[in-house]
C-alpha cells in the first residue's frame, strides 16, 4: 500500500475515532444519576472498542491504550460489579474522553504525544476511575461475548463478511487488468485479521499477519502470493464450518514460490499433514445463526476496520491545529495545560497486540431502568438561507433526475430500434441464405447432369469412380459464402444475446432511477416540513389590531381562527402578511356594521371574523370571512361607470365578474376616506402579491350575510407538476392544480356564440381561446430538437377554472406530465402577462411557466404589445425605445437571434447521409435524415417541417423521382425546395428532375461551397 493510501487510511479512521468519542461522551451524560441504561452502555463499549482496536491497528499507540482503559471500565459498568456510580465517575468518565479526543487532534498532526503529559494529564484520572471501578474478570469478558453474540459467532461471521470479502478478492484475481491487487489483499489481511482478534482466533490472526506480511515484502510476485493467501483463506472458513479450530493454519507457506525471493518473515510453521484431506460436508449453519439485533451490534464493533474497503474513494480530511487556547477550551481549568509538542516525520508503525480474555460462566446483569432523558426531541437553529440552500440543491436534484429520466427512456427506445435493426438483418440473412440455396442446387444439378452426359461417352471407368461421391440430395456442401452466412448468423445471435444484457442492466437502472424519484418525493416532503411554520405565527398580531381597531371605530367585533396549526412555507407566509392584513382591515371596515346597524338588522351587536387554514390537494386554503352586510353589486356598477366601463357589458356580466372588478387598480366603493380604506390602493395589490407566490384569490358575497374571500396558494414554491403542452412550436409549462381537465380538440365541439368561438362540452358551453394569435414574438420560437414524441399529436384543450365558470385554452401538442423546479427569470424587464417563471426540463430546454388566471385576465382586458408599455417605465429612456421597437417587430433581423434552418437529407446510403449531414450542420443547419424516398414522404406527411430536402435518386421502396412527383403533387409542399444530389450527370436525368420540379440538381463528387451557397440563397429567398 502507497504511503498517501496509508496516510488518508489513518485521517479517515480519526474522524472515525472522534465520531465515537461523542457516542460515548453522549451515551455517559446522566451516568451519574442513573439514566443510563444497558442498551446505551453497549453502544459506549462497542465505540471503546472501535477506537481500541482500530488505533493499534493504524499505530496510533497511546490512543489505543487509553481506549482500552476506557473499555475496561465500561466492561465493569456492564457487568454491574461497579458498585455505586455517582456524579464522580461519571465526570472522571468524561474528562477522560476528553483526552482521547486532545489525543486524536495530536495523531492527526502528526505530533507525538509527550510521555509527560500522560503522567500528568492523563494517568491520574485512570488511575482514580481504577480505583473505583477495578479491573474487568475474565468471566465478565465470556459473560459479555456469550450474552451480546451467542456461543457460535465465528461459523457465522465466516459465512458472511469472511465469505463476502472472499468473493471480491476473487473477482479482483479473475480480472485481467487485476486492479489494486496488491492494496486489497493487504486491506483484507488487516479487516480479517480484526476478526480474528474478536472472535479470539489467533492462529487465523496470525495467518492474516502473515500474508500482510508477505504481499508487503512481495516484489513481482504478487499474483501468486494472492493466490496462495486467498487458498488459505478459504481452507480456513471450512475449518471453522467443520468445527476444527485447532487445525487452523497460522502462516502462509511460501515453500513452492521461493520464500527468499519474497522476503516473508512468517511466525509458525504450518503442520500440513495434520490437515485432513477432506471436511465434513456442512449442510446448515440454521443453529449458529443469531438474531439480526445481535448480529448489527456486532457489526458496529468493526466500524474501524470496515472503512479500510473504500481506500481508493477515502477524502482527504483538512488537518487541524491544535493550540493552548483550544486546548485549554476543551480541558477543564484544573487541568495541566498539554506541554509543547514535538512533531513526527513520519507516522508511527502499527503495532496491534492481540488480548487474550479468558471464558467462564456468563454472571446475571442488573437490569437500568429505562433512560427518559432522550425521548425529548431535540431541535437546531439553522439560518434561513442554508434552508434556502438545500432547496435549490433539491431543484437542481429534480433537473438532474428529470434529465436520467430522458435519458433511460431515449436509451430504451434506442435498444428497442437496435433489436428491430437485427431483426431486419436476421431476415435478410435468411432471405439471402435461402435465395443462395436455390440457385446452387440448381446450378449444381444442371453440371452434375452435363458432366455425367460426357463421362458416358469417353469411358465406365469415370462414372465407376463418381459412383462413391454425394450428390446434392445426400449430403450438403458449402461454400465460402454458406460460411460467411453462418457466421453473420452467429453474430446476430450474440448481439441479441449483448442486447438482452443490456435489457437487463437498464431494467435494474430503471427501477434505481424510480427508486431514486420515490426518495426525492420523501426527501422533498422532508425538506417542505423543514421550512414549514404555522399559520398562528401570521395571525400573532391580528388580536391586539382588532383591539385597537374596535377602541377607534366603536365595533363590537370577535375573531375566531381555525387551522392555526395548519403549517405554511416560510417565504409563502412572509408573502401573505401585508394580503391578510389588508383583508383583514377590509373585512372589519367594509363587512362589519357599526353596532346600532347590526340590531335593527336582527343581528348580534358583535360581529364576527373568521379566518380559517387548510391542505386542499397540493393547496393551502385561507378563507376570510365575516358576518356584515356583503358587498352591493349595483355600487360596483356604479363605480364601473365612473371608471369610465361600457354599460352593456356591465348590465350583462356576470355576479363573478362584477367582484373581479374590486382587484382592478384605482377601484373602491367607499363613500368616504379613513385610516382604513377608501383610496383606491389595496385590493390590486393583495392580488398582485399573491400572483407573486403562484396563488390566487376568490371573492363570494351574500348581501346582508356577509363576504369570504378565498386564498389559494401552492404547498411549496421550488417544485410543482406542471403539464407540458406546445403552441406554435413553443413549449409551455401549465401548473397542474390550473388545470381542471384536459381533452381532445374535435371540430365538431367547436360552435360560434355571438361572434366567438365556445366548446359545447358536456351541455356546456366553454368559452374557447385559441392562444396562437396572443402569442406574438418577433421571431418564431424555435421548437428545439428531440428524439421523443408528444403523447398526444393533435390539438388538446386545456379546461381552467376561473372562479365558478370554466375556460378553454386550445394548445396544438400535449407532450406529458412532470414534476419541474421553478425558477425566476432575473433581470430589469418585468415578465409578460401570463407569465410566472420558467422551469429547465432534463435536456437543458428553458421552459415558460404559465399562470393560467393571470393569462386570461390579461386576453380579458384585450392585451396587446400597447399593455406592455406602461410596465417598461423604469427603464432608461433609450432603454423604453429600443425596446419597444423589437415588441413592434422594428428591429433590424441582425439585432435577434438566428435561428437554425432544418434541411433534409434523402439517401440510402447510410455514410452518404452522414458525410451530407456532417457539412449542414457545420454550416449551422439542423439536419433531419430518411433513407428513401418513402420514408422522407412519411416523415414530412406526419408534420416534420424542414426548410428544404437533398435527394438521392436511385433508392428502394420510392426513388429520388418518385418522392419528387409526390412531394410536388402535394399542395402542402409544392413550395418545398428540393435539390437532387446524385452521380448520374447525364442531361436526361436532370431534365427529367428538373420537370418534376426539382429545385436544383447536383451530381457527386458535388462542390460544397456551391451547395451551401445555393442553400442559403434558396431558404432567405
């Protein structure tokens, strides 16, 4: 093993080391009081343990030793021989793993810890927790192994871990390339070697030191020696299985590799003949297997010597520095400081001593009451933003998984058009095989029958001498291309049988990859629950306002709140303060009466507001509402007109379009000014906000009963399924809780009501908008490529609720469902009407989030470029004009971004089309490619759209001039332009072409610069 191995194997195991410490400083608070129970001591010795064991193995002496000190006095504790333990012990307890803890920062800087010290600092708190405690028996060591791991570990262990470790070093044997051999027959001498110390095996021990030894000291014998080890190993575990402990060998034998080559220095002689020729067969170990309780606390007793299986992928820990001050922190003021350390060169050797514990009789255990101290859940500070944090990591999870999905099922469809390519070529095969067969059977009858003609003519002797052959019929003869079929054949077969393979592997990594989306779900309720508060915490201040409120105004008014412990998002809650206050002010202003109203109305003379919080689906519903007089629709009316509304459409809208006015800016039906209400401002600005955080508010008013206005917003703001649909070769994202329903579009549903087109569904009459003409870009969006389908390839309408009615949005491709992160657009111009964010898909695509409501408000109010304009005011004044120019479409082409131009490519070669597309695409064309005539008609028929096609002429199935005549027949591509590319340069065959309605006709070798000149001059024409 490489020093740098050794040197990270040794930092990883003191981080190790100090994980311990805190399970054992954690699991000895309220020793002293008796809290302490024997599950929690077993965890404290099985950390004492680890750090014993695993220190003497890295040569980390001192900290080894004083980790057995401590072990052995935990030992005591268990075997409850200890006495009385008071608060002494357990601060005597303590003190001393703070010196293992100052010990480990000492090794980890490679400084040695000074003799001094020890005697100083160290020794006298062993020696008092000594005389308290004593020295553990050999009894209790037997009492402790029999009673935590059962009489018969060892068969086990050999069947598990030993047999595990095995099986990789094996498989790293059997490999050609043998990777790291000799690291991991080094590693696994030190883990197994660990084992035998557990389970008290020294001869096995022995044999581990052995081969450490020999494979260290090895020089180009490293193979062999691994060879050999892994032998032994394997003789050993059927030792144990057939219960011959004493036979087992405790050197590895270098007698048949040349000893003095490798250099080994072996302890014992191994006694070959004394080892039987066979074992006994072991047919079940069901009685030497424990419960898996006791076989994971096992398991946790090796925690230092498992790691060393992952050397290569080991970090490589900052060193930290010790100093007086720090250590005059963690030591407690009576003690000595730690004196000037000296520091190492190098770290010191390894030297594990092996313990001998002797076995008797397991004594009785007093049994601790159980520890209540640690059912209290215990809680952190965390600031907001590290929260913030892990949520944007958690969106850039969702992308990335969103990404391996794409990419396994684009995978899946390749495998899948590989299996159908191979099933093409097996047929040709066979058509070939079979087509072959014929004509020599033919061929060879007709000279067999010729040649026999002759032979009767010149002499017996000949057809004596041909009567021994076959003919045909009697036995098969091949030839060289009967041998060239047979081994394309066979070449088939292996790769269906490498395609199964593959099958298998993506199966196994597709249910990794759901597995995957399964914990990203759990991790994401996790994370949402984190930054969760209650709603109480909003309404903390509503209480003393109301107070206020009704000492200033004379209302007698309650409040009432339910759900209060109905938990929020942080950000959401921070964003519906000003709203809820505002509503709330609203309600108490506008809602509720003044007391002497109240009771000629009949009603009580305290009023009432209640706010209410509840999960809807993937929704937090907040409704406010009160007991007052409602609104008075005629008021709205009235306002309407002095806003300056047409008065036909007010006296023919509906209640809940006549509510939706009150969010209008400007808009309020107060008769006269207060603190409270009355100016104009609030209510566009409650829904502003809230249109901020994806949510949406509601109105629903009873005149003389009373008004609820109704909050909706999502669970979370990072993640959310939205559906993705195309319009106009744009992708766009809609929330799916916008969404109500989602159908066909079918002519037939399609009827025109006064002037505008509504969808009869269901009896009901749908408001339908086609989104194209509100789509306005200055350049066409560019749908970009992808190998997948839309799940539906016709236009779809997406039914959205707005308010009590439905609305439809006609969309052209619905392309499928997917949870998506949300991220906000930055920069100085506001986002359109409509528009929330965006989201990136798997493959990188930014796509538009839509907010359905606000996208209807905006179609509503007759949006156009002109609305923009009021909303660019903030931008400098050149800024607003050239700005506004691009909206109009005034900006000069080379100011916007180009968009690449698809060509096809038609031929049936295949290295043609590849050559062909190589260059278009170097040229900055998008290249789309079919290998007939057939396929490219098919192609263009089923909706590509391409900017000009190459064609080949001589092709199967339709050739270069049928899929000319075709296309040009077509009045959806008679404008298409097509070139021929081909080798026949005779004039017939370009007249013949250039009749059909060919664009331009080249002949190959063809000119690339003339090509893409002609292209180019074609496509911006």
């Amino acid at each position: 093993m490489s020093e740098d191995n050794r040197d990270k194997v040794r930092l990883q195991f003191l981080d190790e080391a100090q994980e311990n410490l805190d399970k054992i400083e954690s699991g000895l608070l309220g020793l002293g009081a008796g809290s302490v129970d024997s599950q929690t001591l077993d965890g404290v010795l099985r950390a004492a343990h680890s750090i014993k064991g695993g220190a003497a193995m890295m040569g980390f002496d001192s900290l080894s030793h004083l980790a057995h000190r401590l072990e052995d006095f935990f030992k005591v504790l268990k075997a409850g021989r200890s006495g009385v333990v008071d608060g002494e012990t357990e601060r005597l307890l303590l003190s001393s793993v703070d010196r293992l803890s100052q010990i480990i920062v000492l090794n980890r800087q490679g400084a040695t810890v000074k003799e001094a010290w020890l005697e100083s600092d160290v020794n006298p708190i062993i020696e008092q927790l000594h005389d308290r405690l004593g020295d553990p028996q050999p009894e209790d060591e037997a009492a402790l192994l029999s009673a935590e791991f059962g009489e018969d570990m060892s068969v086990f262990l050999f069947e598990t871990e030993v047999e595990g470790c095995l099986q990789r070093l094996e498989e790293v044997l059997a490999n050609p390339e043998q990777p790291c051999l000799r690291e991991e027959i080094m590693i696994a001498a030190q883990q197994l070697g660990g084992l035998g110390e557990i389970l008290d095996l020294s001869a096995f021990r022995s044999l581990c030191e052995s081969i450490y030894q020999s494979m260290e000291a090895a020089s180009g014998q490293e193979k062999a020696i691994a060879s050999l080890a892994i032998e032994q190993w394997r003789r050993s575990q059927a030792l144990v299985f057939a219960n011959q402990i004493a036979l087992l060998p405790a050197q590895l034998d270098l007698s048949t590799l040349g000893a003095a080559e490798v250099n080994a220095s072996p302890r014992e002689q191994l006694d070959t003949a004394s080892l039987p020729e066979t074992f006994p067969e072991i047919e079940s170990f069901d009685d030497a297997v424990l419960p898996m309780e006791s076989i994971e606390s096992f398991m946790e007793i090796d925690n230092a010597l498992s790691m060393l299986s992952n050397l290569e992928n080991l970090p490589s820990p900052e060193q930290e520095t010790v100093t007086e001050a720090d250590v005059e922190e963690k030591v407690p003021s009576t003690s000595p400081v730690i004196p000037i350390l000296e520091t190492t060169s190098a770290p010191p050797t390894p030297t594990p001593t092996p313990p001998s514990p002797g076995k008797s009789t397991p004594k009785s255990e007093p049994v601790a009451a159980p520890s209540t101290s640690r059912t209290s859940q215990k809680t952190i500070r965390v600031p907001v933003r590290q929260l913030e944090q892990l949520t944007d990591m958690f969106g850039e999870l969702i992308i990335e998984r969103n990404g391996l999905d794409l990419q396994l099922k684009s995978l899946r469809n390749l495998i899948g058009l590989l299996r159908e390519k191979v099933k093409v070529l097996e047929q040709s095969n066979f058509q070939l095989r079979t087509e072959y067969d014929k004509v020599t059977i033919q061929s060879t009858s007709n000279s067999v029958a010729s040649v026999a003609t002759a032979a009767l003519g010149s002499n017996n002797q000949f057809i004596i001498s041909n009567e021994q052959k076959f003919d045909v019929l009697e036995m098969d003869h091949y030839s060289d291309l009967h041998l060239l079929s047979g081994e394309v054949m066979e070449t088939i077969v292996q790769i269906q049988e490498v395609i199964s393979d593959l099958e298998i592997h993506l199966g196994d990594t597709e249910r990794n990859a759901r597995q995957l989306k399964r914990t990203s779900k759990v991790m994401q309720s996790s994370l949402t629950q984190v930054r969760m508060r209650p709603f109480s915490d909003l309404l903390a201040r509503f209480p003393r306002a109301l107070r206020d409120m009704a000492l200033q105004y004379g209302k007698q008014v309650e409040l009432k709140v339910k759900g209060g412990s109905t938990l929020v998002d942080r950000t959401i809650l921070e964003a519906l303060n000003d709203p809820l206050l505002h509503l709330f002010r609203n309600a108490f202003d506008h809602g509720i009466e003044d007391p002497a109203t109240r009771k000629a109305k009949g009603k009580p003379e305290k009023g009432l507001i209640e706010i209410n919080a509840a999960y809807r689906g993937n929704q937090t519903v907040i409704t406010i509402s009160d007991d007052g007089g409602g609104i008075e629709l005629d008021k709205i009316k009235a306002k309407g007109l002095k806003m300056g509304l047409n008065e036909a459409d007010l006296v023919q809208a509906s209640e809940s379009d006549l509510l939706d006015l009150i969010f209008e800016p400007g808009f309020s039906t107060a008769e006269k000014v207060t603190d409270l209400s009355g100016r104009g401002v609030g209510m566009d600005v409650v829904r502003t906000n809230l249109e901020d955080i994806k949510g949406e508010i509601q109105v629903e008013t009873k005149l003389g009963l009373g008004t609820t206005f109704t909050i909706k917003v999502p669970l979370t703001l990072s993640v959310v399924r939205v559906l993705l649909v195309e319009n106009r070769g744009m992708l766009l994202a809609f929330p799916t809780n916008a969404v109500e329903e989602m159908l066909l579009l079918q002519p037939e549903m399609v009827i025109m009501n006064v002037g505008k087109e509504v969808l009869n569904w269901e009896g009901y009459m749908v408001p339908l908008i086609r989104l194209s003409p509100w789509l306005n870009f200055p350049r066409p969006p560019q749908m970009a490529g992808t190998e997948t389908v839309p799940i539906i390839n016709q236009p779809t309408v997406l039914m959205i609720a707005k308010g009590d009615d439905l609305v439809g949005i006609q969309m052209d491709r619905y392309w499928g469902e997917q949870e998506v992160t949300i991220r906000q657009v930055e920069g100085s111009i506001k986002m359109p009407p409509g528009f929330t964010g965006c989201t990136i898909l798997g493959d990188g695509r930014v796509v538009p989030l839509i907010d359905a409501l606000g996208l209807l408000r905006w179609i509503d109010n007759n949006g156009s470029t002109q609305s923009l304009k009021p909303s660019l005011d903030f931008l400098p004044a050149g800024g607003v004009e050239s700005l506004l120019a691009e909206i109009d479409g005034g900006a000069p082409s080379s100011q916007l971004p180009k968009q690449k131009n698809s060509i096809m490519v038609v031929d049936d070669s295949i290295n043609v089309r590849r050559f062909l597309a190589l260059t278009l695409e170097k040229a900055g064309y998008r290249v789309e490619q079919a290998k007939d005539g057939q396929e490219a008609l098919e192609k263009l028929q089923g909706g590509l759209f391409v900017q000009a096609v190459i064609c080949d002429i001589e092709m199967p199935r339709l050739d270069g001039y049928g899929f000319l005549a075709n296309v040009k027949s077509d009045p959806n591509f008679k404008l298409l332009p097509v070139f021929m590319l081909t080798s026949r340069s005779g004039p017939k065959h370009r007249k013949m072409a250039m009749n059909l309605g060919a664009t331009g006709y080249f002949s190959k070798p063809f000119k690339e610069q003339e090509l893409l000149q002609t292209l180019k001059d074609w496509i911006n024409n």
